[in-house]
C-alpha cells in the first residue's frame, strides 16, 4: 500500500463521495427549478396545479430529500474549506460526521415545517 493512499472503508472517502454526488444531485436539479420558475412567468394556470400536486407526502418527502443534500453539499464544502485553511486538518472524521449531521438535522426541520 503507498504512502497517503486513503482506502474506500475510511469515513473521509465517504465524505468526499457524498459531497460529489450531492453536487451533482443538484446540478441535475436546477433545470427542473428553473423550468418551474418559467412555467408560474407563461402559465400561472398550470402553476397552480403544480402547487397542489406538490402537497403530496411523496412531494415532500423529496423536498426533505433536496434541502439534505443542499446542506450535505454545504457543511462539506465548509469541512474542505476548513481541511485547505486551518491548521487542525487531523478532525475530519469529526468535522465530516459534524457534517452530516447537520445536513440531516436542517432536512429534518424543514420536513418537519413543510408537513
């Protein structure tokens, strides 16, 4: 094994992992945002029949989905920012599962809010 060759079982791998593919998660997302802006400007009609579909518990629970990720992307990109400019880079493991953690607790609240 080389010398600072991080194994997939090790918990940063994970992190870094979650943190790409929360990102790319959410560049997936952003057309859909966007084309959602778009309809309430051309047809508020049919924006109105969206909003009533989004009310559904599924429809929800994906929001818990999205605002997670959106914070899983956030607290990680702080934990590199933090590994890249302070000194005490060897609490990843804390700062990652910190992360985390987080991200599932400001899902949970908006979950929590939106039902």
């Amino acid at each position: 094994m080389a010398v600072g060759w991080i194994s997939r079982a090790h918990p940063l791998w994970f992190a870094f992992l979650l943190h790409r593919l929360s990102g790319l998660a959410l560049a997936l997302f952003l057309p859909v945002h966007f084309s959602i802006l778009a309809m309430a400007l051309r047809h508020p009609a049919r924006l109105d029949g969206f909003l009533q579909w989004a009310q559904a518990p599924a429809v929800k629970l994906a929001e818990f989905g999205l605002v997670f990720l959106l914070s899983v992307h956030f607290f990680g990109g702080l934990r590199l920012l933090a590994l890249e400019f302070l000194p005490w880079s060897e609490r990843q493991k804390t700062l990652a599962l910190g992360a985390v953690s987080l991200a599932l607790l400001l899902g949970g609240v908006f979950l929590l809010r939106a039902w």
